[in-house]
C-alpha cells in the first residue's frame, strides 16, 4: 500500500494550494460578509483548469483523477467552504447525466459547463422532503411528446446561476419508487422561477434559493436514462458526491486546525506559550489525529471511486466522519482562540459558521449512519 501522492497530484495538490493562498483567502471574509457570488473567483478557477472537476475531458472538463479532485477540493474549503461548494456544484450536477445520460444529453449539456461557462443546479431536496428522498411531491406527466413538471425545490446550490436544473420528479399518479425520474430542466423554460437568495449561518458567498416549476414542459428526450430509473440515478449521484462533500470537510478542518496551531504558538498567558500547556497540547493532538482518520476515509473513498467499484458505505464513512471531524475541530479552534475565536476579525469564526451545514447537506449524518447501518445489514 502506498499513501504517497504521484507527482501529479503532488504538483495539483500545490497548484490548488498557492490558488487559494494568493486568490481565496484574501477575498473570503468579503464575500462572505457580503453573501456575494464570487464571480471572479469562478472565472479564475475556470482559467485555471480548477473547476467542473468531475467532468472527464472528454466532456470538456479537466480530466483528473477522482483523488486530485479531492485534494482540490480540500484546498478550496480551506480557504473558503462557500466558494469550494459553489465551485464544485457543477460536478453535483453533472454526476446524474454521468451516470445515466446518453452521449447526447452528456456532450449538450456537460458541454455548456465546460465550454460555455455556465452553471448547472442539483434539484433534488423539496420543503417536505429532504432526507425522506421518496416522500417527493414533484412529478412530471406525459403529454403528447413532452413532459409537463409541477413542483417545488428548495435549498438549491447555485440556483440564481444555473443555465439548468437537474431534478428528480416523481412520474404523476404513481406512489413506488420505480415512478422516480430524473429530467434536465432549462433555465429559461416558461414556468421556471427562482426565489430570492436565502440569508445562511455559513457558506454565504454560495449562493441558495427555491425553485419552482408551475407547468414547465420538458422534451422527453431530457429524461436521464429510463423512465423509472430516476432514484438510483440520484442515489448514485450521491454515492459520487459524498466524498467529495468529506473532502470539503476536511479542508475546514484543516483550516481551523492550521489556524489554532499558529495562534497557539504565538499567544502568551502565564508567562508562556498556549501552546505549553499540556491541555492546548491534547487539543491539538487530537484535531490532527481525527482530520488524519479523516483524510484516509476520504481517500479510500475516491480510491474505489476511480476504480469505478464505488462504495455506499465507503462514501458515507467520508461525508458523515469528516464532518463530524470538522465540526468538532472547528469548536476546539475557537476555544484555542479563546474570546477572539468569537471575533469575526479572525478567521476560526467563520470555520465554525462553515462547518455545520456539512453535518446536514447531502444526506444528514444521521441518514449517513442509516445508509451505513443499511449495508452492514444486508444478508
Ligand atoms: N446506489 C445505488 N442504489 C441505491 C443507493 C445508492 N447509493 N441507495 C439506495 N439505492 C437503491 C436501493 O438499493 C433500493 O433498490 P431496490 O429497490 O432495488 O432494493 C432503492 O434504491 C431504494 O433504496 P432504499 O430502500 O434504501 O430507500 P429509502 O427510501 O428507504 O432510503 C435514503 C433512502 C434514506 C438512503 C435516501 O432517501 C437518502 O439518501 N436520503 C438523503 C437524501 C440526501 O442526501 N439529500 C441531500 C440533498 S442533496 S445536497
């Protein structure tokens, strides 16, 4: 076994790292006071091949592997989680049309994200049904050679941006799973309308809103695979994400936890270092040794990932552990900073304020623990 990273990944990790040092931390605390869209953020992203990451080259993106993907993304939330989940919401989107779309749907509309440097949306969860996927109230109705969709989707990633929204409906009439379909809505369609940016604890610079679908026709051909395959299509698409979602946690907890050695280093009390003293010390030992447990789950994860033998389990240990991770490295972080951990002049609040919607976006760690109780029960 080896855990050195090829030199590719060593230079990307790098690249990944100088971009964030030079281009993200300056901006991140404006933007996130603002909870304004990092446009030229997105733009030097693209520029600099850091974006649309899940999509192979072949579709125009930037063809690596699914492990510099991750040490990426990583990077990215240690700058910024908002601008990390911004930039990665393509790949969300993107995943569905790669797992089930023809090369059709995959060259038109993965196409529009890599060449044509526009945004995509995941619609997935509705105002009453977020972790109870199947409890959806969307539904798409045959007529004629179109579909017609009805429905409501909320906290939408990239929603004010996206040129289309991939979104699962359930087919009109019918209760079981095998009604579930996933369909690529555009924008512009008549009957699609966005709401307003929703206010956030964290992320703020991401943008999130409502989306509403009041009668909106759909060709059939935007179907995604087969009529009925729309769940598993979605569930895979999670199964791809979710580690990616870890990776992001583990980047703000790499963030804060880098943030509290130095200060730890530098603040004097007693006559000494914080970082003298053996309780600052254990802190510290212990956030390193949970984002190390942290890091091997998210690697192991994209590692079977780009095997193509993707793991449920595998990908929900990442998201679930390294959230968990973050959340609690962040709180020791601002208790190392003592009362300025709760000044927004430095940066372990706005950790704190970004870690918390990772235990809760792409299926909550409590669905996480479901998932993985699920395989561990199967006979
Ligand atoms: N990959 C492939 N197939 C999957 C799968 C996955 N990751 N997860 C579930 N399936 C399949 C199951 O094998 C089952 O197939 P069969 O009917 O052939 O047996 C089918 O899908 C239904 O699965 P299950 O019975 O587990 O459905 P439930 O409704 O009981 O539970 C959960 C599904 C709770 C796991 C799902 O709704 C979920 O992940 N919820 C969280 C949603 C989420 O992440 N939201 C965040 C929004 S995106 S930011």
């Amino acid at each position: 076994m080896d855990f050195t990273l090829n030199e590719e990944q060593q230079a990307i990790k790098a690249m990944a790292r100088d971009f964030v040092n030079n281009e993200i931390m300056p901006v991140a605390r404006k933007y996130d006071e603002e909870e304004a869209f990092p446009e030229e953020v997105m733009s030097s992203l693209r520029e600099y091949g850091l974006f649309n990451l899940g999509i192979p080259e072949e579709y125009g993106g930037p063809g690596i592997d699914k492990l510099s993907h991750a040490l990426i993304i990583e990077e990215m939330a240690r700058g910024c989680a908002g601008i990390a989940t911004s930039a990665d919401a393509n790949s969300l989107s993107a995943y569905p049309i790669l797992v089930g779309g023809s090369e059709e749907l995959k060259k038109k509309y993965l196409g529009r994200l890599t060449h044509e440097g526009k945004y995509a949306a995941f619609a997935l969860t509705e105002p009453q049904a977020g972790s109870d996927v199947m409890g959806m109230t969307t539904t798409i109705e045959r007529v004629g050679d179109e579909f017609v969709l009805n429905g409501e989707k909320c906290f939408i990633t990239n929603a004010t941006h996206a040129n289309f929204f991939v979104v699962l409906a359930k087919l009109k009439g019918e209760q079981v799973s095998k009604t579930f379909n996933a369909i690529i809505v555009e924008r512009d369609s008549e009957g699609v309308n966005v709401g307003p940016k929703e206010k956030k604890l964290g992320l703020r610079s991401s943008d999130t809103a409502s989306v509403t679908f009041e009668e909106v026709r759909v060709p059939s051909q935007n179907i995604i695979g087969q009529i009925g395959d729309g769940f598993k299509i979605f569930m895979k698409a999670l199964s791809q994400a979710r580690p990616m979602a870890g990776a992001q946690a583990l980047g703000v907890a790499q963030g804060a936890y880098e943030a509290a050695l130095a200060y730890s280093k530098e603040r004097k009390q007693f006559g000494k270092a914080i970082a003298d003293f053996q309780g600052i010390q254990f802190m510290l030992a212990d956030m390193a040794m949970s984002i190390e447990a942290s890091r091997l789950l998210v690697h192991k994860a994209v590692y079977l990932l780009q095997k193509d033998t993707p793991s449920i389990t595998a990908a929900s240990f990442a998201k679930c552990f390294a959230s968990d991770t973050a959340m609690k490295v962040v709180t020791d972080a601002v208790q190392i900073f003592g009362g300025y951990g709760y000044i927004r002049e430095y940066p372990v609040e706005k950790y704190f304020r970004d870690a918390k919607i990772m235990q809760i976006y792409e299926g909550t760690n409590q669905i996480q623990r479901v998932v993985i109780a699920k395989e561990l029960l199967k006979v």
